[in-house]
C-alpha cells in the first residue's frame, strides 16, 4: 500500500521498504535522493504476509540508525537526514541514491540456514570449502563470505562464488565486498556478545557514489536482515532461539494453520498472539542491542 505523500513520488514498493522520490521545485523527482519508508509488512517462504507486524518499520529503522553510528569507522552509509514527513516519522530516512551493487554481500559466523543445507549437500557454501564434521550452528572462526545473487521477489537467491563476484565487479572492488562484510559482522558481534547476543549470520547492502566510493546501504544488523541468538542459550546441534520472525514461520508450518506450502495459495492471516510475540521479539532485539527504550 503507497501512501500520498506531499512533495514525494511513489517510485518502488519491495518486499518491506517503499522508496518515494522528492519533488524538487520545477515538480520533478529528484535524482540524487530518496525516501525511504520501512512499512510494517513481513514476509515469510516468498510471500508477503496480508498481517502487518505493528512497529516493525520503526523498529528497523531506528536499528538501522543506531548500527549506521556504531559502524561509521568502517564505511560512510547512505543517510542523508532523518527530518521526514510526519506520516512516516520513525520509519522513514531520506537517503543517498546510490548504484546499488547487484550482489548480496553474506557473511557468516555461525553455520546455519541455507549455508548449513548447502554444507550438507557440498561440504562448501558458496563455494568455500568448510571443515567436516560441522554441525546446526556450529562457530565459523574465522567468519566467511558467502555471497548470493539478487533474485527478483518469489524467487530464491542462488549462492554465488567469490569468483563470479569478481567476474561482475572486478578483483579490487569484490575483495572489498567481502572484506568490509565480515569486518561489519565481525563489530556487531564484539558489539552484541556484551549485550547477550550473537550475530549467526547477516547481509549487507552496498551501493556506490559517482566518485567510485562504496556506502552501506538499505537496513544494517537487523533482525530482517541477520539472525540474532540469545549467547547463553547457544548449543550446537539444535536449532536456537532468535529475535526474528520465527513465530510466523512456525505457526504457518503448524497444522493449526491450515496452510500446505505447496500449494501455490497465499498463506492465512496471523492470529493476533503470534502477531504480538513476533513484534515483541523485534523490540527485544532492539532494547537489549541499543540499551535503549523503544516508544
């Protein structure tokens, strides 16, 4: 759903976050900045769910902001201002607009997921060669980089080796990729171990200026786009407890459902008990990472 926004031109709609352009004064969409609005949808298995989670825009968002200052030593990001339209105060950063680098830069520290179904094929993800033996969620450490190509939305992402990633956008700027992604996991690791969090996994967003200089992008180490565990409930060889959208996916995988995901059908609306404990696992991450209280 778009919004009418005063001064702004809807311009893409993506699986959470819609971009609107401003108007500059001759009425015409600027080309160097953007809008972008973190809505409250949530999507699961390739389908954006028909119930939103409440504050799940803002509570990305104000993640996003605080991770950008945390991490402002490690790459220049795309925040322009944060003085938005009143409609979407607390969801909404103007932004850069950048050439978005077509990969999605993964870095893993923990074994799990689609690396952990891929290792278990291959003994590789992403083509890098892993030892024997691994299990659910056991410690990468080194961490690793295991890029994935961008597919349009309702189609999966595919791993990537690093050498194709050099294919698309050359040696220098793909070992920079890879680089500054496992050097960001690695900082929001040391950062959220002290608060009782570890950071399994995450993806990263890049785009780059017209100078050439690359910029992180998008939403940083949030629970949409990283896995969060509770660090003292941590034990490999199970799955563990996270502060992400778990709840939807159990409870559509649950026979009390109804929904067979094969079958092509969107899934149900979400009773409002799973609706709540999914937003309040968000604002968990969010208060136990920030130390602050979300309003």
């Amino acid at each position: 759903m778009t919004l009418d926004l005063p001064g702004h031109a809807h311009t893409y709609s993506g699986k959470v976050r819609d971009l609107y352009a401003p108007l500059g004064a001759d009425g015409r969409p600027r080309k160097d900045q953007v809008l972008l609005v973190a809505s409250d949808r949530i999507s699961a298995y390739d389908f954006i769910l028909n119930t939103p989670i409440p504050d799940k825009g803002k509570v990305l968002t104000q993640l996003s902001l605080w991770w950008f200052e945390q991490l402002a030593d490690l790459a220049p990001n795309h925040i322009v201002s944060t003085d938005v339209p009143d409609a979407v105060a607390g969801r909404a950063v103007l932004v850069e607009r950048l050439a978005m680098v077509e990969v999605e830069c993964v870095a893993r520290a923990y074994l799990t997921g689609g690396g952990l179904s891929e290792y278990r094929k291959s003994g590789t993800v992403s083509g890098v060669a892993l030892p024997g033996g691994l299990v659910d969620a056991s410690r990468l450490d080194p961490a690793i980089f295991t890029p994935s190509t961008k597919a349009p939305f309702g189609q999966h992402d595919q791993p990537m080796p690093y050498a194709d990633v050099v294919a698309m956008v050359g040696e220098e700027r793909a070992a920079q990729l890879r680089d500054l992604t496992v050097q960001i996991l690695a900082k929001g690791n040391e950062i959220a171990a002290a608060r009782g969090i570890l950071i399994a996994d995450t993806k990263v967003e890049f785009g780059v200026r017209e100078s050439g200089e690359l910029v992180l992008a998008d939403e940083v180490l949030t629970p949409d786009s990283s896995r969060f565990w509770p660090a003292a409930d941590w034990e490999p060889g199970r799955t563990q407890q996270s502060y992400d959208k778990q709840f939807v996916r159990d409870w559509l995988t649950s026979p009390a459902s109804g929904w067979d995901r094969t079958s092509g059908e969107e899934p149900p609306a979400l009773p409002d008990d799973v609706v709540e404990q999914t937003r309040a696992k968000y604002v968990e991450a969010y208060e136990t990472l920030t130390g602050r209280t979300f309003a």
